[in-house]
C-alpha cells in the first residue's frame, strides 16, 4: 500500500466513525511503522497532503496526486454543503405536510394532554426504537450509497411503514386480547398498551421529527463517502418510496383539500379515515333542484343540508335536532330548535318532546368524571353525575330512570324510587305517581310511587292508557293480567303445563287495553287465540293479528276455518279485508283505511290497503323493516334490498336515491319529515310540501 492509498483508507476509517486508535492498530498489524502511521494523521489534521519523505522518480506523480485530493476535498465539502440544505428543505416539507394530515385526523386539546398521559407511554417506547432502528439503517444506507437525499427518503419510508405495520399488529392484539383474555390483569395491559400505540399518531409524529433533525446532523458530521449506489439498490429504493408515499397520502387524507379546491370528488375515494373523507365528500343526491329535493312519492323542502346531523324530533310543531361541528379537531353537538341554536356540548343524548317541550340530556366531562345536564327548553336545567333515561312528564315535572350498575332508580320530584332494585324499566305516569317495572332477587315488581306490587316471576308490557295501568304477569305458571294493581285471569286463565302459553310480546300492541278490559293473543293447543277480559274471542291469523284499538273498538285478523283470514271490528267483518297468508303487521289511518302486510309460504312479502295489493316483493327485496304507519292517509314502510340499500314507500311510490340513507321518518301536521344521510355522514333534512 502507498503513502497515497493509506492517506485514502484512513479518510474511509475516519468517516466510519474508527477512532484513531483503532486505526493506528490495524495499520500496526499490517506491517507499517508507528512514524509513517503518525506522519499520515498529522498530514489529515493540517489538511497536508505533501509526501515529502518520498524521494524518487515518482515524486512528481505524488505531487499531482496531492493536489487532486485537495481538489477532490473541496468537491465534496461542497456536496455535502448543498446535500445538506437540500435534505434539510426536504424535512421541513414533510414536517410541514404530515403534520397537516396529524392535525387533520386526530388533533384536539384532548390529544395534547394525551402526550403527556402515562397510558401513552408504550407508544414512546415503539417510536423511540423505531427511531433508532432507522437512525442506524441511515447510517449504513449513506455511507454505502454516499447518496443523502436517497438515503433520507428510504429511511423515512421505512419509518412510516413501519408504524403502518405495527398500527395493525397492535390492532390484531386488542381483537385478540379481548376476545381470549377478557377481565385479566394481562388483557387491561395489552389492551391500554395497544389502544394507546393505535391512537398515538402525534407521538409517531414527534417521532419522525426527531429522526430527521437527528439524519441532518449525520450528514452536517459526517463527510461524504465516494461510495456509489448500484441499479438494483436505487430500483428497489424507488419502489419503497412509491409505495410509502402512497400510504401517506391515503393515510393522512392529503389529498382531501385537493379534491376540495378542484371538485374531482374522485380523489376523496383515496381517503382513509372516514370523518376526513366524509369532508372531503360534497355530492348532491342527484333529485336535489335548488332547494327542492323531487320524488316519485312528492317534492320535499330541504330544510337543513350539509352538517353532520344525528337526531330529529318534532316539539309543538317545530323541529329540533342536533349536528356535530369540528372546531381544532375537538367536536361539538349543536341542539337547534327552530332554526336557533340552543347550546353546544360534547355529546348529546335522543331529543325528548315531553308534553310540547324540548327536554334534551347532555354530557361534558369534568376533569375525569362525567357530568350530566337535563336541560328543558324553557331554560330550566339540572345536573348529575350519572346518566338518565327515560324521561316521562307526570303533570308538568319530569321523572326519569337514573342509570346505576349497583342502584339504578327512578328520580321524581326530588325523591328516588325503587332503589333497591338491581334492573329497572318502562317507567310511565300513573295516577301523578312514577310507576315502573323493576326486578330483584330474581322476582319482578310493578311499583306505583311508594307502593309495591309483586313478587311476580315475568312481567310484560306495563303500560298506562286513558288513566289506567296494565300488564301481563305470569305467576305459579299461570298468566294473569295487571290492572290498576289488581290481578285477573286472561281468557279462561292459562297454565304454561296445559299447553297455554302468552303470545309473543315483541310486537307492538301485543297487549292492548280495550273496553277497560286486557286483550292479548295467547298460544293454546297450537293455535292463536285473541282474548278480551276473561273471553276468549276468537282463533286469529297470527300473533300480529290483533288487538287492535280503532276507536275504542276491538280489531284483530281472525282466521277462517278455510285457511284465509280477515280483518274484523267490534265483531263486524271488514268488507275486501280477506287474506290467504298469515297476517304479521296492521295499520289504521284517520279516516279508517286499514293496511296489512301478509307473507306467504314462499316468503313473499305483500302490503294491502283496503283489501288491495299495493306493493308485492320480488327477487331484489330481504324484507320490510319497520311497521307500517300512515302519516295522514299516506301509507309508510321501509324496505330493504339484497344489495343492502334501505328506501321508502309513501304515496303509492318507492323513494330511493343511491346518495341517500334515510335514518329515520316523523310525521309533521299530516306530512312526512325525513332524517336522511349523503355520502359518508352528511346530513339532509326534508319536510313534505
């Protein structure tokens, strides 16, 4: 080795961060003499390169040779002068743009403390290794690449991808934690652990940021190596990068603002998180003209378009809902009611019209506790510190069920109620009292303000209707009927031993009060029997066929000896009402048009009104979804299809709009209010013309 080759393998060593020791001690082993080793260090120092000890015909040739390493020295200083500043514009670029997307996904004051939450700690622990993985996967990448800018961006992508991966593992986790090690010490780490890592995108933030300030460094300390790139390596980088990029802009959205200023809402398909995407998403309902939306079933006024709407209700005629704002990421829910904002809170609980007053609970936290705000539109206002549901107006103050895990409870006029009970439900008024139906030591009760009723071993429907309170019991194996705190026999009396057991009480008006008397459907022998008081009236098509109050009159679907069946009012048989398939749901409208849906044999669903088809199911149809109702003498159903798609049938006609779900349907002064939602949350408000 010349004096110029070992000038050369000592400005390498030096670069590979070797300590002069070290060097000194492998030129040593390799036959070289202390002083020419000590000559070569003191020439690197002075920046000397002059090998004036060499005095022979290649004296020139070693001059010249000198002086293009001076050359060569003050080439790369240069390089990496401008590598330098090239990379650090590149860092503040993507600082400046991931950020955007950190703060466009997942930035509120609630994040800001979370960086400072001990629960956040693990993901500290995965982005400080992850930093130093990448920190030493540069250092190697440069100085075998001598390419900063190219070694800059495949660490980056090897960062990001990275947390991409881990995101997901530490997804697989909680699913797995939860499912195979529920209420152990184990699944609550594994499960604040990795939750906190998921949620943790400003500490990989932070993360990233110090690994770029940390690569600037590296190349401000370190020369440039003369070491070149080969294809395979520069190919395969590119690659990365692609593919890491890629990533990032669907991860971040950060090609939402885009889609925005252009209107390709093409782009907002390239958008990962839903609540960026859903803003990134504007598209009209194509039936929307102006401020008009038009349906084959009528035109509808677009009331409120555009905000992220979650709840309507109907109160004296006007309408209230709610909506959600993001403001600096945190969200906030607006009640209006009238076109007028009433108040912004973190959360929002179901609008109440309790006797034509809005009455809304509310939620905010107060430090790590949650407090709860019943607020009445009329200004009045009460907090607690457990959630209420529920709510009844027992002549003009309101009673409602305190949610309790030990002591659930009914609050009324500044008492509770029932608090001995673990298990606590369809609280009603009665007589100016709470009435309710709660369950403990496994026996069930019926309590009207102080008083007791029970035990009982089932209760079912407690209800109140023109003053009184009812519902069915079972006790002894018997059913029995519950009315204003006496017991009575149903029908004849029925054991579940002799093969007589209640009708179903999922459906509504199952059990109905009529004449003062219970009526109900029980199942006996095999078959359904409607029974009225201690009557047993008659064999009817199912358990929906009946009762059924059409003015103060009993109704029901009875069944004829033929198979068929049809629909009778107080013992009178309604002309054109004859069915041949069971009969599961019957609406009555104002003026007395009756509707039924029927399902044959075959599944078929059909909707009659006054004993006509009106609408018949085919291929594309899973079911009805929701009872039938009449807003006027309109009829109203949902349907649903095999593809998933929900639309309505009103006014004879299918109101359907691939840019629409429809949420939920309120009549209004005899015209129908839609609650429907746009593309990915977007809320549309529609009231009938």
């Amino acid at each position: 080795m010349s004096n110029s080759e070992i000038i050369e393998y000592v400005k390498q060593q030096l670069s590979a961060d070797y300590s002069k020791e070290q060097i000194t001690e492998t030129l040593l082993s390799s036959g070289w003499k202390n002083d020419d080793i000590n000559e070569v260090f003191v020439e690197l120092e002075g920046g000397v390169y002059e090998l004036s000890h060499v005095e022979d015909s290649n004296d020139l040739l070693v001059n010249n040779s000198s002086e293009n390493v001076k050359e060569e020295t003050v080439s790369e200083v240069a390089k990496q002068k401008v590598d330098l500043v090239l990379v650090s514009i590149l860092g503040v670029v993507i600082a400046l743009v991931t950020l955007f997307g950190v703060v466009q996904i997942n930035f509120n004051a609630s994040v800001l403390l979370n960086v400072i939450n001990p629960f956040v700690i693990p993901a500290y622990v995965v982005a400080g290794i992850l930093v130093f993985i990448s920190l030493r996967l540069f250092k190697h990448l440069y100085k075998t690449t001598g390419n900063s800018i190219l070694s800059f961006l495949v660490t980056l992508s090897i960062y990001f991808l990275s947390i991409i991966g881990l995101i997901y593992l530490f997804f697989l986790i909680v699913q797995f934690s939860s499912a195979a090690l529920p209420g152990t010490v184990v699944w609550g780490y594994l499960f604040v652990a990795a939750t906190a890592v998921q949620l943790s995108y400003v500490v990989f933030y932070l993360g990233l940021a110090l690994l770029m300030i940390l690569i600037i460094n590296k190349i401000k300390k370190n020369p440039v190596s003369t070491a070149e790139s080969s294809p395979l390596f520069m190919k395969v980088s590119s690659v990365t990068i692609f593919i890491s990029g890629l990533l990032l802009v669907y991860f971040l959205g950060l090609v939402a603002p885009v889609a925005k200023v252009t209107g390709m809402q093409s782009l907002c398909s390239f958008v990962y998180h839903k609540h960026v995407k859903m803003e990134c998403l504007s598209e009209d309902p194509v039936n929307i003209e102006g401020a008009v939306y038009k349906t084959e079933a009528g035109n509808f006024d677009i009331i409120v378009d555009g905000e992220a709407i979650g709840d309507i209700e109907v109160v004296n005629n006007k309408i209230a809902y709610t909506f959600a704002e993001r403001k600096m990421g945190d969200i906030l829910m607006n009640v209006v009611y009238d076109g007028e904002i009433l108040g912004k809170y973190e959360y929002v609980y179901k609008l109440n019209n309790i006797d034509d007053n809005l009455v809304y609970l509310v939620q905010n936290e107060n430090g790590s506790a949650s407090r709860y705000t019943l607020i009445h539109s009329e200004g009045k206002s009460a907090d607690f510190d457990k959630s209420i549901n529920n709510l009844v107006d027992i002549n003009g103050k309101l009673a409602f069920e305190v949610y309790d895990m030990q002591n659930p409870y009914v609050y009324f006029d500044e008492k509770k109620y029932g608090n001995d009970f673990v298990f606590i439900e369809s609280l009603v008024a009665y007589s100016g009292q709470p009435a309710f139906k709660g369950k403990r030591d496994l026996q069930y009760y019926i309590q009207v303000g102080d008083k007791e009723y029970g035990p009982y071993e089932s209760v079912y429907n407690l209800k109140e209707k023109d003053g009184h309170l009812f519902a069915l019991i079972e006790n002894n194996g018997e059913t029995l009927a519950f009315v204003d705190g006496e017991v009575h026999w149903v029908g004849k009396g029925y054991k579940k031993k002799n093969s007589a057991v209640l009708g179903k009480v999922g459906p509504r008006r199952t059990v109905d009060l009529i004449e003062g008397k219970i009526s109900t459907v029980v199942n006996k022998n095999g078959k359904n029997i409607l029974v009225l008081g201690d009557r047993e009236i008659t064999e009817v098509s199912s358990y929906n066929s009946g009762p059924y109050d059409i003015d103060g009159k009993l109704g029901y679907v009875a069944l004829n000896s033929n198979g068929s069946s049809q629909f009778v009012i107080d013992g009178q048989v309604v002309p054109k009402n004859v069915y041949n398939e069971p009969v599961y749901d019957v609406s009555v409208s104002k003026s007395a048009n009756i509707a039924v849906k029927t399902i044959d044999s075959k599944g078929v669903i059909r909707i009659y009104v006054d004993g006509e088809v009106v609408y018949e199911g085919d291929d594309s149809l899973v079911s009805v979804e929701n009872d039938l109702s009449f807003i006027g003498d309109k009829l109203l159903f949902s349907i649903k299809r095999k593809d998933g798609v929900s639309v309505l049938w009103y006014n004879n006609a299918v109101i359907e709009d691939d840019h629409l779900k429809f949420k939920q349907t309120i009549p209004l002064n005899d015209k129908l209010l839609i609650l429907a939602e746009k593309d990915l949350g977007k809320g549309i408000i529609l009231l009938e013309q």
